[in-house]
C-alpha cells in the first residue's frame, strides 16, 4: 500500500525505524519473506525510492559511535539501488519535491543522548545551502519519560519525523512523531493509525 501510494504521488518513501522487531532474532525465512516484499515492490514501482534508518529493533549491535551498528537496514541497503539507508551518510539524500530541492538526513537509534548529539553535530555542519531539510530520527520524545529528544535540537530543520514511540504526536509545526502505521498490541488500541 505505501509503495502504491508513493509510486501514484511520484513521492519518495521515508522511514523512521523499526522495520521489524528484534532483527537480531529473526529466522531466515522471516528474512526470506522480508527480501522478497521489497524485491516484488521495487519490479512493480521502479522508480519509487525508499529512504530510511534504523531503529532500536533493526539493529543487531548497539551504537556506540557515529552509526556503526549492525543493522537489518544495510542489508536491504546493498541488495536494493532503491532502499537508502541513512545510518552513515551525514551528507543526507537529495531528491526534488514540488520542483524543490530536499536534502533528507538521518540518525539512527542511541541508546544514549550524547551520541545521538554528536550525530546530529555532525549532521547540522553537511547541511546544504539552498536545499530544504528533512530529519530522520528515533529517539524517545517528551510524551515519555527520559526523553532524549527536544524541539530545541532539531528545530532548524524544516520537517523532523521521529520514529521509536507507537503513538502520534505533532511536538511543533515541523516535528513530528510518526507513530506505528499498524495496531501493534493493546496499548495502541482506540489509536488511529495511518501513514
């Protein structure tokens, strides 16, 4: 459904995280499974391109510096010229939206907010002059306790989508955190879920 709807909108699909739970668990033919969705999605929507980074249930390893984790993400990333993993390019993904020029950047799951600071450090000093920007995270917001996430952080992007927390909040005008798209247990129930 959200490859039909990218491929219809001529739009590039952006991911927060948390493409499956617990990739360090998963049986082959989960993966199998997997693979063969996106190898059936990019034959039928060539053009569509999938941009994304890893959450807390992709990864495999913990990060510990600049995106050097283990994750599922990378292996989609090799096997596919259309799925963009983000975790180690701090120079972002160009792609033209609405005949402008996006510059889509991100940071995959820390367990640890002063990583995730360096990060972003560096992500704010590749930003490009004349592009809109767009913030890719996953991180604990303010609805929860420990957040390591604030407005102040991100605040100069022009869109941030955060992913990590299940439910829906627009935290500013341009932050966002994107929830689940699909019922994942009973904490979501009553939610209303979308894409």
């Amino acid at each position: 459904e959200v490859f039909f709807i990218a491929a219809k909108e001529k739009a590039v699909i952006l991911f927060a995280g948390d493409l499956v739970d617990k990739a360090a668990n998963l049986k082959a033919h989960v993966i199998t499974e997997l693979y063969n969705t996106f190898d059936a999605n990019f034959k039928t929507f060539p053009n569509t391109k999938f941009v994304c980074i890893s959450g807390n249930h992709d990864l495999t390893t913990r990060n510990l510096r600049q995106g050097e984790a283990l994750s599922i993400m990378s292996l989609f990333d090799n096997a596919f010229k259309n799925f963009h993993c983000l975790d180690m390019n701090v120079k972002g993904y160009d792609c033209f939206c609405g005949g402008g020029k996006v510059q889509v950047y991100g940071i995959p799951f820390y367990d640890k907010r002063d990583l995730w600071i360096n990060h972003l450090k560096i992500i704010k000093e590749n930003t490009r002059e004349g592009y809109d920007s767009i913030l890719l995270t996953h991180q604990t917001d303010t609805t929860q306790p420990r957040p390591d996430i604030f407005y102040e952080d991100v605040k100069d992007f022009g869109m941030v989508f955060n992913g990590h927390i299940h439910n829906f909040t627009q935290h500013a005008p341009n932050f966002y955190t994107v929830g689940n798209p699909l019922h994942r247990d009973l904490s979501d129930e009553g939610k209303e879920k979308f894409i």
